[in-house]
C-alpha cells in the first residue's frame, strides 16, 4: 500500500506529514508522523507517495540507532541487557503488519497516560514516545469515579455485560443495574473519548514542546504541546486537499469549536469548501464512534 506524503514546515526545518483517510492505517501513520516532526526519520523532499514498506524500514532503522545509542551510552553492559534489547527489536518488528490493520490498545480511565500493557504500548516506549488518551473520569464524579477509575476499558465492557448473580436479592439486583446505568451514560455522553478532565490532565502532563501520540476512536494522531496549548497534526487527505496550508487544529472537546493553523500556527479563516470538508471529517468520525458502541 502507498500513502500521499506532504511537505511542510516544522520549528523551521522541512519535514513530511503523511495523510490519510478517515478510516486509514492510523497507528503506522500516527507512529511514523511523530518521528518525522522529530528529525527521527527522513524522507526525500521529492517524494509525494511512500510505500508501506519504506515506513517499516525507516521504523526498524530508527529502533536499530537507538539500540545503538542506548549500548554505547552505557558502560559494562551485559549480555543479557544486549539480549533483551534485541529482543525488544525484534518485538516491535513483528508487530510492524498490525500497524495496517489496528493495535491493541486497551485504556484505563484513571488518567491519560494509563493503559493495560501489551505488546504495543511496549512498542511506542520503545520508540521513546508517549501514548495519550483523553478518555478520564473526573474525581469530582464520585459515583462514576469510584466505579470506574480502576477499570480499563475492556473490564468495563465485561461488568456492563455481566450476568446477575442467581443468589442476589433485589436490592443487590438493583445496585447493580444503577451502576450499570450510570456507567453507560457516561459512555455515550463521551462516545467522543475526551472528557474535560482529560483535556486538563493532557495539558498538565505533556511537557511544552512535546510530541506526542494521542489515542481516540482506535485513531493514532500526533500532538504537540506549544505555548500552553495542545494542537493535532491534520492528516486527513479532504481538509489538506480543502486547504493544503491547513496542518494543525486545535485539540477541544466541543465539536465545532476547533481551530485550525498553518504550520506557523497562524489562524486559518475557514471558506466554504473547508467547512464542508470539516463537517464531512468530523460526520465520518461520528460514524466511527457508533460503530465502536
């Protein structure tokens, strides 16, 4: 598979931001965007289309330099920290034909930075790259907190789908179904995965001038942290064929609130034809989060 890559302009040096579609192979293309803000990876300025294979071999090239760094930083170190840094190299790898399809991604709604730990979570900390996600309860709903705040996405699924026990008497029946409600409606109130208290805890945590994958709706996208302020790398090939200048917006709960940038982060007034192709992007994630329910 080949993916459009565009030239752009970033802390003034030239790099690429690879696009996609909506429904595009986004943890390859998010993992990939990071590193290229970064100077991690190049591209040649020429290029306007680049090969999946191309990717993986400027992923495996990068991991192998820092196996490389990481080794020759340290003195006396043995053979079984070598071994397991192979190892790690050779994890990731095999996890380089998931990047097309989707990872396995599994969020704790503690903080922003929790997540049951896979194989791709270790991948990204691999890379030296922070995952994020926005999906948070707040503390201040104590109900919902306390039911929720140690639980990762999955275990929720599994308690809203779990049978009653035989043995319950009603009252105990019917504290569960109350949490169960409670539990829902805070799903579908946030079928967005960003709450106001992951938007905070998200500008407490990234560090200013950090990059930064944040993880929503099964979508990898990369953020940058400037000024105070959280901003999403745009990839989504109908806004930059709208406005080929448009490269950042605005991370915000509200739908319709956003704003996008140029890659000198100035405001960019939205024309008809952007505005179109915004709605039908964020239509097209609306659809995405329906079908994740």
């Amino acid at each position: 598979m080949e993916y459009r890559i565009q030239l752009i302009h970033f802390n003034g040096k030239k790099t690429h931001r690879i696009l996609q579609n909506v429904g595009g192979p986004c943890p390859l293309l998010g993992l990939c965007n990071v590193l290229l803000l970064n100077n991690d990876i190049r591209v040649n300025q020429s290029v306007t289309r680049i090969k999946y294979s191309d990717l993986t071999h400027c992923l495996k090239d990068h991991l192998q330099k820092l196996f490389e760094v990481n080794i020759s930083s340290k003195s006396g170190v043995d053979e079984s920290n070598i071994a397991n840094a192979i190892q790690n190299i050779e994890d990731c790898v095999k996890l380089f034909p998931k990047l097309e399809e989707g990872l396995d991604i599994n969020i704790k709604f503690s903080d922003v930075t929790d997540f049951e730990f896979t194989p791709a979570i270790a991948m990204f900390d691999s890379y030296n790259i922070r995952l994020l996600h926005g999906w948070v309860v707040d503390p201040q709903q104590i109900k919902l907190y306390n039911l929720i705040k140690d639980k990762s996405y999955n275990e929720t699924v599994d308690f809203l789908t779990s049978e009653n026990d035989s043995k319950w008497d009603d009252e105990q029946v019917a504290k569960k179904e109350q949490e169960k409600t409670i539990i829902r409606q805070f799903l579908n109130d946030y079928q967005q995965q960003l709450t106001a208290q992951g938007l905070i805890r998200m500008h407490e945590v990234m560090n200013e001038n950090e990059i930064a994958i944040f993880f929503r709706n099964n979508h990898f996208s990369a953020v940058f942290k400037r000024q105070g302020r959280i901003w999403e790398l745009v990839t989504d090939e109908g806004i930059v064929d709208a406005s080929p200048i448009i490269t950042w917006v605005s991370l915000s709960q509200l739908s319709g609130d956003e704003q996008f940038v140029s890659n000198k982060f100035n405001l960019i007034s939205q024309n008809v034809n952007q505005q179109v192709q915004i709605e039908s992007y964020n239509n097209a994630l609306k659809q995405q989060q329906q079908q994740q329910q």
